[in-house]
C-alpha cells in the first residue's frame, strides 16, 4: 500500500544535486566560450576581443585619441556590456567564476525563477560594467569575466538567505518556523541585519584590499576589474527586490507570488 502523505513529502526534499537548469546553462557558456577563444590562434583571439570585451574607451575616448572607433559602432558598444561576461583571462579564471556562480547563482535561481535570474544577472553586469567605465575612462585595457553578474548575484543572495529559514538563516539563532525564503527581502531589513552588513564589508574591503594589487587568492597577479565587482555587487544588493517575486500580501504576512517547491514547479 503506497503512503501518499510520505510520497507528498518526499516529493518537495530536494535531491542531492539540484543545481538549477539555468546556472548550469550559463557555466556551460562560459566554459564553451573560453574552450572556443583558447583554441583559436592568436590573431583571432585578438579580433574576439576587440569585438566582444568590454574596452572603457569605447565610451569615453582616450585624450590622446578623441576620434578612436571600434568596431561595431554603437551596436557593438551595447553587446560589449553583455558579452564580456562570457569571456575569461585562463582556465583558472573560469574555473573560479564557475564556482562562484553554482554558490550564489544556485539559491537567487531557486528564488525568483529563470526568467527573472537571467535579467538580473545581465543587469548587474551591465552595471558593473558602467562602473568601471566611469572610473577608468579612457582605458584601452580590455576587461573580461563573469565577476560582475556574480558579484550582484552575492548581493542579491544577501538580501534572503540570512532570513529564518534560508540557506544561512541559522547564524545568529534566528532559525525558527517563519515561512522565509518566501518572506519579503526588504532593502530596508537588510541594511538592518548585522549578517548582511559584514558580509557585504567583506567583500567590499576585499575588493579594496586585492583589486588595486591586482594579487588574487589563487596566487595568480592579473588586472582586476574591482570597480566592476562593487558595480555588480551593489547592484544586486540595492535592485534585487525589483526581481523578487514574494511581496507583502494585503493581510502584512509574507506573500508567495510565484514560489517554486522542491517538487520543481518553476515561478517564472
């Protein structure tokens, strides 16, 4: 005789690996990307960048050459914004933006849902992308790799895991029965909770302590777009609620617009 109160419950505990579709779909990306521009010779490496990297003098000439042009015209500067983000340095720097992007891709998906995860991931990019064009104007150094969009990605993942029942909701004893993931994760409440302020001064005084050096925590010494991260992560941290699916229902409660369970229904 089949138990359908033990098949519900079994039904919503998440399986081992439960990496979502999406974040795997963009890991892949970038792998291909890079496994695509690694093979290539050198001069047409060189001509993929050009094309597809993110260049701050795209946007803001360098004084010595007020009349540069890339090519793509302004096409090409709006793709940049995008495509740079699937383009990486080394095998390593792929390989760490992978990583990240399972961690904190993974519980932001999970979250709002495909459709929502893909804009918000390109819209912090894109910031962190204007960000270093505003601080580094002029610039002929080529800037590639995924760490903006993951870095918003950390800083929307602040905003609900530390909330009673998410991922990290035990640290600081607020584990309890409250209904969160599903509560609203308020701008409001997040600058509030101690958690969310240490986690996001960690990694902006990271940034500050490793980006300018340009020494990395694999050893490797390269050019670190940091002014990208702090675009990206503040992006994420200050927009995520635009995405947010849960908002505040009639009664004051937490709402649960759209929520997926583990059962795998999508809130898209």
């Amino acid at each position: 005789m089949v138990n359908l109160k033990d098949e519900a419950v079994r039904a919503k505990e998440p399986p081992a690996f439960n990496a979502p579709a999406v974040v795997l779909a963009l890991i892949v990306a970038c792998v291909g990307a890079f496994a695509l521009f690694n093979w290539l010779p050198g001069e047409r490496q060189e001509e993929i960048l050009i094309l597809f990297a993110l260049f701050p003098a795209r946007f803001i000439p360098p004084a010595a050459h007020p009349d540069m042009i890339f090519p793509g015209g302004l096409a090409g500067d709006l793709w940049t914004l995008v495509s740079y983000t699937f383009l990486h340095g080394s095998w390593t720097h792929v390989a760490v933006n992978c990583i990240w992007l399972l961690a904190f891709g993974s519980p932001v998906a999970r979250r709002i849902g495909a459709t929502r995860f893909l804009l918000f991931y390109f819209m912090c990019g894109i910031v962190g992308a204007l960000t270093h064009v505003l601080l580094n104007g002029g610039s002929l150094v080529p800037v590639v790799g995924a760490s903006a969009a993951i870095s918003g990605l950390m800083g929307g993942a602040a905003r609900f895991v530390f909330l009673a029942d998410g991922p990290l909701g035990a640290l600081g004893g607020n584990a309890g029965p409250s209904s969160a993931p599903r509560a609203q994760a308020s701008i409001g409440r997040a600058l509030t909770d101690r958690r969310v302020l240490i986690f996001a001064g960690v990694w902006i005084g990271l940034n500050f302590l490793f980006g300018p050096t340009g020494f990395s925590v694999t050893g490797e010494t390269a050019n670190v777009a940091w002014e990208a991260h702090l675009g990206g992560f503040l992006a994420g941290l200050f927009f995520f609620g635009f995405f947010d699916p849960y908002r505040t229902s009639p009664s004051g409660g937490p709402g649960n617009v759209g929520y997926g369970e583990w059962s795998g229904r999508d809130p898209r």
